[in-house]
C-alpha cells in the first residue's frame, strides 16, 4: 500500500506489518517510527459489515479537523502523531506516523497475578501507577482527556508508561469516541444503560480508570468486584447497579 507523508510517498505491506486492531493496521518504519493506518470502508477485514464500513466512514472524515488540531508539547509519554499520512489519489488523511514503542508490555499485564509474581514486584508496579499519574496531569493542564484510559493502551517499558492511540484523545471540539466499560466512571453513566457513557469524558473520568487500574495492579480486584452478599439474600443488588449503590469492594456487605 502506498501513502504520503510530508517527506514524500512510503510503500507498507505485511512484511512491514507489526499490529492489527479493529479500527486500525500498523506498519513498522525506519527510524524507530510505526505507521497508523485507519482502514476504510473498502477494507477487506469490514467486508459485508455494513455498521462497521459506516462506522469507518465516520470515523475517517472525523479525523480530517481532528488530527491537524492535535495538541502539541503534550507529556513526553504520549504516543502522539509526528507525520500525517495521506492517500496518495485523494490527499485524504488516512494516518499517521508516530514513535515506535518496542519491546513494551501492555499494562494489562501486571493484573495478571502470575505474570506479576515472576516480573513485577509491588515496588515496580507503584512506580509505574505514579509514571502514569504524572502523565495525566501533564494532559489535563493542556486541556486533554484521555478518555479511553484502557491498560491496553497503556505500554510499559523499564519504569515508564508509554500511551499509544492518540487519536483517540479528548480536546477542543473532538470528543473521545471509545472507550472501555469496566473502566467507565459511574458518574457518566445512567443505571438504566450502565455500561454506556451518557456524558462527556472529563479528568475526573480519567482520574476513576487509574484509581481502578491502582486497585487491580495492586491488590488484584476490580472497584466493583467480590460478591455482594448481604445477610438478606433478597436485598443482593445486581452487579451492574452496585456502583450507584456504593458496594464497592470495601463495603462490608461485600464478600
């Protein structure tokens, strides 16, 4: 496939391949840089899925005013865009290049309490929380949410906490269009559609995910996890709807 970036045309193929997404393919390039690029509703992954061809569609032209709006001087940690790249026939954006995170490991990881045990002391992993943490108040203070605050989105390589899929990143007039349920502060949801986001993402949306990836990293249980078990069994609330009741993990009815 052909694309062209500031510094002239690049031809990617599968031997260049380093990541497939639902949204996105990305391609290694010198320098140390990878290649983003959106797929289309042409895409033979998007065959015969209407919703989803549409759903590129929309999510194509969206990045035309989004991606030259990109915030600059954000955190050293964010993954962000260093080149557009741009259909060589339409001169439509189509992607992006950004530094290449390598040899990094999703922060999804370091829940898993085996994988914790046998690399990852608690020492390490709070270093990691607090890389984070700094990262996110570099974004705030420039007027940036992160939104889909996803620990598979987040890379971690040595003691640092790399954040990939930029373009996904709340500012200005673009909200984030993703996000990932289990993380989803309460605040922005209705108990009638729980895991849905009825509200915009704000820093303290983005505040609820790191203090709910500090709860899994570090002690290994969910904000809402564990088994409510109240000493009237027809009083049990439903999983779903324990956040807006306040049985989190802590409450004492919580087993």
């Amino acid at each position: 496939m052909n694309v062209l970036l500031s510094t002239g045309p690049v031809r990617v193929g599968p031997r260049q391949a380093i990541g497939k997404g639902g949204e996105a393919d990305v391609y290694r390039l010198p320098g140390g840089r990878a290649l983003k690029l959106w797929k289309g509703p042409d895409h033979a992954d998007l065959r015969g899925l209407p919703e989803e061809q549409a759903a590129a569609r929309a999510r194509i032209d969206l990045l035309q005013a989004k991606l030259p709006a990109f915030p600059v001087h954000l955190p050293s940690r964010v993954v962000a865009p260093l080149d557009l790249a741009r259909d060589p026939a339409s001169g439509r954006l189509i992607g992006f290049v950004m530094p290449l995170v390598d040899a990094a490991t999703p922060l999804a990881r370091f829940h898993d309490r085996a994988f914790r045990t046998a690399h990852a002391s608690r020492a390490r992993v709070t270093t990691l929380l607090l890389d984070l943490a700094g990262t996110l108040r570099g974004l705030h203070a420039a007027g940036v949410v992160v939104g889909d605050l996803s620990d598979l989105n987040l890379l971690v390589r040595g003691d640092e906490v790399h954040l990939i899929d930029a373009d996904s990143l709340q500012f200005g007039a673009f909200p984030c269009p993703v996000y990932t349920a289990r993380l989803l502060d309460p605040r922005l949801t209705d108990p009638a559609a729980p895991g849905v986001p009825a509200r915009p993402f704000d820093p303290g949306s983005d505040w609820y995910a790191h203090a709910a990836l500090v709860l899994e990293c570090l002690v290994f249980a969910a904000p809402w996890g564990g088994v409510h078990a109240p000493a009237d069994p027809a009083s049990r609330v439903p999983p779903a709807l324990r956040p807006y009741r306040g049985l989190s993990v802590f409450h004492p009815a919580v087993r």
